[in-house]
C-alpha cells in the first residue's frame, strides 16, 4: 500500500552555537528551513543544560543529500543522507576536536496528528519513530554527511 509522507525540510542540530530566536517548523509544517537545538550550561559542574530552539544561524546548513521520496511504499526501508555544513568563518570550530563534533544526528518520523515533532518525542510505537543516533566530525571545510534508512508504517508523518 502506498501513502503520502509530508516531507518537512529540516534537521536538527545538536551544537553549541549562538543564539537566535525562531521556531519556524513547529509554526508551520511546510517551512524549509534548519532547526538548531541549542544546549546552555549554567556552570561547569552543569551536566544537565536547558536545551532551546532556534532557527539556524547564519552559517549552519542542513540539507537532504538523498531526500526520502514524496511518495513511500509501508514498510519498504528508503536510504537517505543528510548532511551539516558549517561555515568556519562565520562559527570557528576545530577539526576533530571538541568542538567540531555533531554529537547527535538522526531523523524522527513522527505521526502528524499526534501533535509537534521534536527531537525529545520518545521513540514509542503509535507516536514516533527514531532512526538510530549517529555522530560525527566536521571536516576541515566544516561538512559531515550522515547516511540511514528510514522505513514506517502507514501514515501521515512529520519528519525532522
């Protein structure tokens, strides 16, 4: 059986960058743009940080490499590559240091008449679907590229 998924054009990013105000795709479900989730520290002793969302720099980009197709077939598992780009001289970070590291990128699926999609929806049958977690480094151009797959059952999905 085939069915329709909404493709919404937006990853999350889990940096530490500089903060910005918008919530673009939670106001509308059609919105293309990057979503940055922002941690804050209170202190060093701070394990925990208040996480926020904002809009993507200047600087930030996220793009679908290989986008998951308009129309999907239930069950049937579809690659996909995503990719973060990170302009160096707009946000300096170090190659392969701690500072140029994309600690989580994956994509959720998310059930859309279930309510807003976010990277803290737990992956629970009937609500949302997770691929698994990845990590990488930036290159010395700022680049990394993530590559899953993403197979759901049938519905209409917001996918970040």
């Amino acid at each position: 059986m085939s069915f329709r998924i909404p493709l919404l054009l937006c990853l999350f990013v889990s940096l530490i960058i500089c903060d910005v105000s918008a919530v673009c795709y939670l106001e509308d479900a059609n919105a293309d743009c990057e979503v940055c989730w922002r941690t804050s520290y209170s202190s060093a002793e701070d394990k925990i940080g208040v996480t926020a969302l904002a809009e993507c720099p200047d600087g930030v980009v996220a793009k679908w490499e290989l986008p998951l197709p308009e129309l999907m077939v239930e069950m049937v598992p579809y690659p996909v590559n995503f990719s973060i780009a990170i302009d160096r001289n707009v946000i300096p970070a170090t190659p392969k240091g701690s500072d140029s590291i994309v600690p989580h990128a994956n994509i959720h699926s998310c059930i859309a008449s279930r309510g807003a999609c976010t990277p803290f929806v737990a992956n629970s049958p009937g609500l949302a679907t997770h691929t698994p977690a990845l990590k990488g480094d930036l290159d010395h151009t700022g680049y990394v590229m993530f590559s899953t797959t993403v197979q759901l059952v049938e519905e209409q999905y917001t996918i970040i």
